[in-house]
C-alpha cells in the first residue's frame, strides 16, 4: 500500500499545473448576462492512431473570450443540424488541402491531406458564408474558404516568393513574421494596429483569391495574410495562427473575442 507521504506528493503533483495557471479574467458584463456561445472548431483528420486531435490553444482561445466550443471531426453527417444551434465557427489549421480541388500541380511538400476533411469543409465554408454565421477561418481554414469560393493556392511559397520571408521554420515549426494591416479594414479596427507579428505556420497561401473575399493584409513579401468579406455580417479569415499566443498576445486573443461578441450579436 501506498504511505501517506508518497499519496500527498502525488496528490501535490497533479493539484501543481492547474493551481498555477493565471486566473481568467472576469466576462464582459454583457457577456455574462447573455447565454455563451457555441462556437464550432472543425478538427484535424483522424491519424493512423485513430485519433482525432486539435491543439488546446485553439479551445483555449474560444474559453478565454466566452464561448463554448463544440469540435467537429471530419466525416460529420449532421453539419444542418450543427449549424443550426451554432451561434459562430472557428476553421482550424491542419493539413494541406488537395491541389486537384484548385486546378494545382501535386508537389512533395504537400502533406496530411484528407479528402473526407476537405470534403465536409468545403461545405462547411459555404454554408457559413450563405447563412452569415460569424466566422474566424485560421490558416487552413481561410485557405478552404478560398478553395470553396472558387479560388485556388500556391503549392509551396519558396518557390514563388523564395526565402526572404520564413512562413514557417524548418522542418514544419512556427514561426514570427511581420504583417501588415490595411487601416481601413474591419481588422485594423478591431485590434487598433496597422502593424502586427503574429505566429506563422503555413508553407501555402492564396494565389487567385475568389470573390467576395477583400484582402486586408500582406507579409513583407506580398503574401496575402488576411482576408475579410464585407457584405457579411462578420467573417475574418487569417493566414497566421492567433491561436497560438492568444493567452500572452491580446491582439491576438481579440480575434476570439470578437468572434464571440459577433456570434451573441447575431444569435
């Protein structure tokens, strides 16, 4: 049997990661007088593990702003219903798209695609811009959006912008990069900067950019970083990952907050 000195240190050790996390701050009043939000986080495709995974920050992020977040794993038969209760949604990063669904030449780089996830997201992207649900698309999300409208990619960024800019760093790990913000645009607005270094994760982006999407955002190198469209009532796709240092980044985490403040407006 287990001494009480061993059951206290165990006790000690499992109590320590959650007794030293920051405390939230406090919700908005007007968010805590209206019902949370359920926002919608679409998920990586299942690994060879049989699992269905997504990084926490990006739940994390939806929590901290107010929302319940509801993930959603490729191969969903019920998205109707889904989007239906749903007050916003979130599209996630993740792998590559497949190039044959933008007219795009196969390349080695490309990995983690999933045709079943492209598939559902697709639609997904579609439905959120029809029915105007309010929408944050992250790097693969805004790219699917892009894919889903008509538009199409760059299969692997170095080859066309060469290396001056590091979209992410090698093998595939994130990186920081400048990004400029047009001061007229919705995302100018909401954070208060024309300027920002956010997390940059991807080795694609948008080359035709479908319509209605409005570019409001360009790396150093002219690569599109962020997209809004201005006939919705709130949809921001970005190519960097706000998820990622949204708890120590509050230019990021507005991201969220908006999200969520949008999605009780429209609920």
């Amino acid at each position: 049997m287990r001494s009480n000195q061993q059951l206290k240190r165990q006790l000690t050790h499992l109590r320590s990661p959650l007794s030293a996390r920051p405390p939230r701050s406090p919700l908005p009043l007007a968010l805590s007088m209206a019902r949370r939000p359920l926002i919608l986080i679409t998920t990586y495709a299942e690994n060879d593990q049989g699992s269905v995974t997504l990084p926490a920050n990006y739940i994390q992020a939806v929590r901290r702003a107010g929302g319940i977040p509801l993930l959603v794993a490729p191969g969903e038969t019920h998205m109707d219903e889904l989007l239906g209760r749903a007050d916003g949604c979130v599209l996630a990063g993740g792998g590559d798209i497949c190039p044959t669904r933008y007219g795009g030449a196969l390349h080695e780089t490309i990995y983690m695609v999933d045709l079943e996830r492209d598939e559902m997201e697709m639609a997904i992207a579609r439905q959120l811009i029809e029915q105007q649900v309010p929408t944050l698309a992250i790097c693969r999300g805004l790219q699917i959006v892009n894919v889903a409208l008509g538009g199409s990619l760059y299969e692997h960024l170095p080859e066309y912008f060469g290396n001056a800019v590091a979209h992410r760093a090698p093998p595939r790990e994130p990186t920081p990069h400048p990004v400029a913000i047009l001061a007229e645009s919705r995302l100018a607005t909401l954070t208060g900067v024309t300027s920002t270094e956010p997390m940059s994760w991807h080795h694609q982006a948008l080359r035709h950019v479908a319509s209605p999407l409005t570019v409001v955002a360009h790396a150093p190198d002219g690569v599109v970083e962020a997209v809004e469209i201005p006939s919705h009532r709130w949809f921001l796709g970005v190519q960097w990952h706000p998820e990622i240092t949204a708890a120590c980044d509050p230019i990021q985490q507005q991201l969220f907050d908006e999200l969520v403040r949008q999605a009780i407006a429209s609920a």
